[in-house]
C-alpha cells in the first residue's frame, strides 16, 4: 500500500534514519480513530519524538485532504 505522500517508507527505514550519525526525532500525529496509536507511539518514542492524538484536522490545525 502507498501512503498518501505517495512514498513507501517501512518501519525498519524510519528508525534508521540519521544525519552524520545523529538520530532524527520524528513526531507523529494521528488522525481520527483508524490511527494505529501504539504504532505510531513506538515509532515516536525510539527515534526521540512525540505521538499526539487529535480527533479530527481542524483540532490538528490542517486542511482536510
């Protein structure tokens, strides 16, 4: 499946990314309630970001795809 930026990334990708050897936080938002929350969670936390939960995307503060 391609996600909607139209760019296949896995997981094991994700948790290798770096510059000149230093991790890249990531920060994931989730929104709606078909988000994998634990996912996203886990991905946050091991590359030294934030998940945040939000209901819809006006509470994001982004336009509707």
């Amino acid at each position: 499946m391609t996600p909607p930026d139209g760019i296949a990334t896995s997981l094991a990708e994700l948790y290798g990314l770096s510059v000149s050897g230093v991790n890249i936080p990531i920060y994931t938002v989730g929104v709606g309630h078909e988000v994998d929350e634990e996912l996203q969670r886990q991905l946050s936390r091991y590359m030294g970001g934030e998940y945040y939960a939000k209901t819809d995307y006006a509470s994001a503060g982004v336009a509707a795809p």
